[in-house]
C-alpha cells in the first residue's frame, strides 16, 4: 500500500517536471532562456525543453502593439491649454534587451510616449498642433524609436488622435476664422477693383488716341439706352465731339 503510494507520487512528480520542462512557443513568441539566473539563449518557435530548477524561461511576444496614450494636458508655446491624446505602434526586435535592459517595457514604452507627447506638443503653438499633426507625429515618432533602442523596441508608428479645446477657446477660433474669411474676401474686392480700374485707364488712353474710336463708342452707348425704353434721355457729348461731328457735316455741305 505503502509503495503504490510512492509510485503515484513519483509518477505525479515526473509528469510535473515534464510540464515544466516541455513549452510550446507559438510563431510569434520567443523565449529568452537563463542558465542559473545567466542568460544563455532565445530559442523558439515551436517546442522548447528547459531543464528544471535550473534553467527558467521568459516569453515575449513580437507582435505590434497598439498602445493607447491616455489624454495629457499640454501647454503649446503660445500658453494655450490643450488635452491630447494618442495611439503608438510598437514591437519588440530584440527579446533579449526587452527582457534585460528594462523590468517591464510595455509600461516603459507608455510612459515614455506620455512625457515625449507633452514635451514635442509644448514647443509648437495652436495652429501647428492643428494644422501639421504629420510633421509631429513623424517627429514623436523619431523620439520614441531613438529612446527605446536600448530596450529592443522599434517604434513604427505614431498617430495623435484628439486634441481637445475648451468652449472659449473654440469660439475664439470661430472668430478668428470668421475675420480671416472677411480679411480675405476684402483683399480680393480690392484686387477686383484695383484691375478694373487699370483695365479702364488703358481703354480710356486707347480711346483717346483714335477720336472717331471715341464718338463710335458714344454711339453704342446711346443705343444702348435707347433699348431701354426710356421716355427722356439726357446724352451729354463732348464740346471737342461736336465740332468734329459739325466739322464732317460742313466737309459733306461743301
């Protein structure tokens, strides 16, 4: 009774040993393998043996993380406060230094993104925030990548989601773009007015140099008028068009 005992113990221990011993790595896990608390090696995919109670094993996965930045509070340059949030794309490349070199690098990679968020945001004002969220991306990016080197982390991708405006400073913006918008259409007005004034000149110049040119466009102007059915029409002319037109009535007469 007593040996039946031992055996199942033993037969327990071994299968035991044997689940501790036996891991199965999938294709996008590693393990990093210690030798009496030394690293030895990164093995896997697929089956990987671990010798008990002297060598342990830490998987890692390499896959992309999406990590979602929680929202910071950023001050621009030009004392604008802002709420801002973002979304990094990170693997790990180096399963030796993400074990290593840092004790947990998914939550250094977090709060290394939230510092780099508030310190690339705060040296740029409003508009640059809103207008070139490429160019900040690509630079938070940079950033994260170049820091994150030493951990065996590659940064592939940066992606500012939100930023977040208070009410007074929304209606100080609709306001600002409402001048712009007047601004705009008054310069193009005065462009308007400012070419046909110049187009008018040039024609009254050209006109001046032909006379007939110029009593053949009071003519037109009269008939213009005159399609409008109007009763009474006041038609001024010109002292020196009335003595050339006198002047071709007395060269006809003779």
């Amino acid at each position: 009774m007593l040996y039946e005992y031992f055996f199942g113990l033993l037969i327990t221990f071994v299968v035991l040993l044997l689940a501790y011993a036996i891991r199965i790595l999938r294709e996008y896990e590693r393990g990093v393998v210690f030798m009496l608390g030394r690293f030895q090696k990164v093995k896997g995919p697929g089956l990987v043996i671990i010798i008990p109670f002297i060598q342990t094993m830490e998987k890692v996965d390499l896959r992309t993380i999406v990590m979602d930045v929680p929202s910071q509070d950023v001050i621009s340059r030009d004392n604008v406060s802002v709420k801002v949030n973002a979304v990094v794309y990170f693997r790990v490349v180096d399963p030796e230094k993400a074990i290593i070199n840092v004790e947990h690098y998914y939550e250094a990679v977090s709060q290394l993104a939230q510092t780099t968020l508030r310190s690339v945001l705060g040296k740029h004002e409003l508009d640059e925030m809103l207008s070139e969220r490429d160019k900040l991306n690509q630079d938070i990016q940079e950033i994260l990548d170049q820091s994150s080197d030493t951990w065996g982390i590659k940064v592939s991708n940066v992606e500012i989601k939100h930023v977040d405006l208070d009410e007074s400073m929304i209606r100080a913006i609709a306001r600002q773009a409402e001048a712009e918008r007047s601004r705009r259409a008054k310069i193009i007005h005065a462009e308007g007015e400012s070419q046909a004034a110049a187009k008018l000149t040039d024609a009254a110049v050209e006109l001046s140099r032909n006379p007939n040119a110029m009593t053949l466009r009071y003519l037109q102007t009269l008939i213009d008028i005159a399609g409008e059915k109007n009763s009474t029409i006041v038609f001024p002319l010109p002292v020196d068009m009335l003595g050339s037109i006198m002047e071709q009535f007395k060269s006809k007469g003779s």
